[in-house]
C-alpha cells in the first residue's frame, strides 16, 4: 500500500457568456424589484430573474479537486464553492495512458471512438497545461495537474504516465 497522498485544487474558467448573462439577469432583477412596488404584475419576472441569476452561478463557477490516494484518483467538482460533488474515481490499475493534450505518445489514441470528460480548466494556456488520461478503452477524461500530481502518478505507473 503506498502512502501518498496529493490534493489538487483547479478552478475552471468561467465563460463569457455567463458573466454577461449573469450581469443582464441581475440588473432584471434589480430592476424588476424597483419596478414591481409600483406594478405588482412585475413579481414573476423578478423572482424569475433572481432565481436564474442563482443557477447559473451556481453551474457556471466551478472549482475541480483532484485528489491522489492509494492507487486511485478522484475528482470532485465544486459549484460556486458551497456544493462539492465526486464525478468520478478512476484507479490507475485502470488507466491506459496519462500524458499533455498535445503529446505523441496520445498518437495511438486519436482516432478512437470515446466518451470526453473536461474536469479541467477549461482553456488553452501558454504552456498547455492540460494532460489527458485514456481509462478502460471507453473514456477519455481532460485534467489540469499541478507538477506534483503528476509526478506522483508518474511514480506509481511509470509505463503510462509521460511529463512531454
């Protein structure tokens, strides 16, 4: 059993459209309030609002966690930094292959026909930090590591994870 034990802690970024969205639904909001105590007809578009402005925050500021224990990774997805929910656990006795997004070693992997999972960030940054991880043959799961994770699995699988 080994004794390792890394945490990860990534937040994915938010898309353009969201915060403008967010911002329309909350000046709605603001505005049907003011508005609503003269006509009350404004009650449902204001509460309509408010409750959208709600979910969208809650599904669009997203924190992922990976977390490194015993042979098994597992991801946790936070919404909005108050509801934290496990999307999956995935044991590296399991995993294919471990390496960047835009690596040659992932060249015998291209074409195939898989389920995609981002728990990453979410954007391309200079340097790609994204790798990607093949698991079972049917799924292909996106991640945003942090040096230590990676060299950690790479301890553990040498044969199927690669830092290039």
């Amino acid at each position: 059993m080994s004794d390792s034990y890394v945490e990860c802690l990534v937040k994915a970024k938010q898309p353009t459209w969201a915060k403008i969205l967010k911002v329309l639904l909350i000046a709605l909001t603001v505005l049907s309030c003011l508005v609503m105590f003269v006509f009350i007809i404004f009650l449902p578009v204001a509460l309509a609002a408010g409750v959208g402005a709600y979910f969208l925050n809650m599904y669009t500021d997203l924190e992922y966690e990976y977390l490194y224990l015993d042979k098994e990774l597992s991801v946790d997805k936070i919404m909005a930094k108050s509801k934290r929910k496990r999307v999956g656990t995935y044991s590296l006795d399991r995993m294919e292959v471990f390496a960047p997004v835009y690596s040659y070693h992932l060249d015998n992997f291209k074409n195939r026909q898989v389920k995609e999972k981002d728990y990453s960030i979410g954007e391309v940054l200079q340097p790609d930090g994204r790798y990607a991880m093949y698991y079972e043959g049917g799924e292909k799961i996106l991640l945003s590591p942090n040096e230590e994770l990676v060299k950690v699995l790479k301890n553990m699988a040498p044969r199927k994870v690669f830092s290039e």
